[in-house]
C-alpha cells in the first residue's frame, strides 16, 4: 500500500503550433543544440558538454594560475 498520494501532474498536450527553437550547431563538437536563448552573433555556441567542459576547464585554468 501506497503511504500518501502520488502528484499526479496534468501535463497539457503540446501540439507543434508553436515554432521550435531553432538548432544551432556547437562550436565545439558541431552537435546540432537547442539554446534556451538567442545566441549573439559572432559569439561561439556550445552544446550543455561542451559548455560544461569549458566550464570547467577555465575554473581550472584561473585556480592554477
Ligand atoms: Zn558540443
């Protein structure tokens, strides 16, 4: 027996009406990524790894100089 009550979510049924979001190729791999925003022309796009890498190699970068 279940203790307390499952959340039962409604999730709405999204039909394509609206446009998606447009892939953007990453600067880094050339995986084609979706950006939750706009990304500013002549800046490089990364996918969520790559920018996580690069994330983390720049924290690393800056702690050993
Ligand atoms: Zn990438």
């Amino acid at each position: 027996m279940f203790k307390g009550h499952r959340i039962v979510y409604k999730r709405p049924k999204r039909r394509f009406t609206r446009t998606p979001r447009p892939l953007h190729a990453c600067d880094d791999c050339g995986k084609p990524t979706r950006l939750p925003f706009s990304p500013n022309k002549g800046l490089p796009v990364y996918c969520k790894a790559c920018f996580a890498r690069r994330a983390a190699r720049r924290h690393t970068d800056r702690t050993a100089a």
